[in-house]
C-alpha cells in the first residue's frame, strides 16, 4: 500500500513503544522534580520547605517534630510518581511487528503517554505548591504557633491537587490494552 | 530530636514500602481474588489501595506529630554561642572604658549598665 509522505504519516510512524516509555519516564521524572528541586523560577517540594524549616528552627527548634508534615506531604507527590510509573511499565507487553502500528497498539502508546504526561505534570505543581505552602507554615510557626493547623489544612487542600492528577493517571492507564497476538 | 527523626525515617520508609507491596502483591497473586479479575480491574483496584495506603500513612504521622506535647515555649538560646557573645559584650565595654574614662550608655550595653548601677 502506498501512502505520500506527510508530517502526519511521521507522527503515527513513531513506535507505540516510544511514547509509552517516554511517558512512563516523565511520570516519574517531573513528579520528582516537583516534590524535590525548582521549575522554572519557583522553588520545589523539599528544597524550599527543607531550607525554611532549618532556618526557621535555628530561633524555634520547637517546630520540627510538626513540620516535617510538609517534608512527608511533598515526598508523597514522589511516591505517586513512583506508584504510576510501576503500574504503567505493568501494562507494556509485547505485541508482534504485523500489529505494532495496528489502531489498538497505537491507542494503548498513547494512552500510557497521556497517563505519564498527566501524573508527571499534577505532581510537578503539586509539588510546588506544597513546597511554597510547607515553608510558609515553617515560618509562620515559628512566629505562633496557633498558625500552623490553619496552614496545614491548606496544605492537604495543595496536595489533594497531585492526587486528581494520579486519578486520572490510572483511569487513563487502565484500558490501555494492546491487540491480542492474531 | 532523635525520637522526631526516627519516627520522621520510619513513616517515610513505610510510605515507600506499602504502596509497591500492594501493587507487586497484586502482580504476583498473594492477595486472594486478585487473578479473577481483569487487567482492567487490577490496575484500578491496586492503584487506587496503593494511593489510599500512602494517604493513610501520612495521616497516621499528622496525628503522631500533633499529639507531642511541646517542649517549651521559649527558645533556649546554645549556652556556648551566649557565653562567647558575653565575653565580646565585656571585652568591648572594658576597651571602651579604658580608652575614655567615661560611662558608656549605648543602646548594646544599656541593660549591662542598668544592672551596674542598681
């Protein structure tokens, strides 16, 4: 069969296989990201609140034991990564080459892409937001201490972000089913 | 402290470890039931416990960490780092008083004079 060259026959020429690896390595690698360095100009996860909550204890050593809340919050958005990219690399399996550019090898590809691209991303601001979020506490509890149940309760609010992102992540992943060996 | 860091490793290796036992328990057959259901299913089922299992393991740690009783509420400032700056007060009062001859009430050292002079 012979099809005229096009940027469209490129794209649905790439290997269902690239896609699906390419998304389970940025599930996984910009959920870490977010729980842990910097994007862009904002300060991440555990490097910010890290920081604030060390700086922070040198005057009130009193708020370590209840801020390392924030420190588990943001590993949290890291293991979520972890947990999707385990259940994507489960649903790759092999499918012979007569198959591989079949609509249903093409749609489980895509489908595990989609699935990391969702996770990787609600983690990477998820993490942020926790981060920025856990390092104000840090602060503001060391001033008072009354502060801290209030700012913890907006800090679930943050993480409950990374969560509908993993959510969806395993709806999307779940069918993803290659064509069955004809 | 080392009680706080402990319980700080401890939760955070249980949320490492329960959710990847869950989902390799799913894999690997060890839950009853688990190889009737669909892949479909599987998937969905063990995600979904994996995610419930970590939120339960930090909501565990948030009744832990809320239920310590607070140490004290003044900072105690490190004996060692009040004692030297004591010393560098005393050291540069006696430099002054000897190089003038006079009293010194600057804002540093009013509350040292205060208490000489009662």
């Amino acid at each position: 069969m012979t099809r005229s060259s096009s940027w469209l026959q490129a794209l649905v020429r790439i290997s269902p296989y690239t896609f699906a690896a390419i998304g389970i390595a940025i599930s996984i690698g910009v959920s870490v990201l977010g729980a842990a360095w910097y994007w862009d100009l904002l300060l991440a996860g555990i490097y910010i609140t890290g920081s604030s909550l060390i700086g922070a204890a040198i005057k009130a050593p009193r708020i370590t034991s209840k801020n390392l809340i924030s420190v588990i919050f943001c590993e949290a958005v890291a293991i979520y990564g972890v947990i999707v990219a385990i259940i994507l690399q489960t649903k790759l399996e092999s499918v012979p080459s007569s198959q591989l550019y079949a609509a249903e090898s093409l749609r489980a590809g895509y489908a595990i892409f989609a699935s990391g691209i969702i996770v990787g991303f609600a983690n990477l601001v998820c993490g942020i937001c926790v981060g920025i979020i856990g390092s104000s506490c840090a602060l503001s509890d060391a001033q008072n201490s009354s502060l801290f149940v209030k700012i913890l309760v907006i800090e679930i609010f943050g993480s409950a972000l990374g969560l509908f992102g993993v959510i969806v992540g395993i709806i999307m992943s779940a069918q993803a089913t290659w064509p069955a060996k004809a | 402290m080392t009680g706080v860091i402990e319980k700080f490793f401890i939760t955070s290796m249980v949320m490492w470890m329960a959710p990847l036992a869950i989902l390799y328990s799913f894999y690997y057959g060890y839950i009853p039931g688990a190889s009737q259901l669909s892949a479909e299913n599987k998937t969905l089922i063990s995600g979904f416990i994996a995610v419930i299992s970590v939120n339960l393991v930090i909501g565990f740690y948030i009744c832990m960490a809320m239920k310590e009783s607070p140490s004290s509420s003044n900072p105690q400032p490190d004996p060692k780092f009040l004692a030297e700056a004591k010393a560098s007060i005393n050291q540069s009062e006696n430099a002054a008083s000897s190089s003038t001859g006079v009293d010194q009430t600057s804002g540093k050292d009013s509350d040292q004079n205060k208490g000489k002079m009662e």
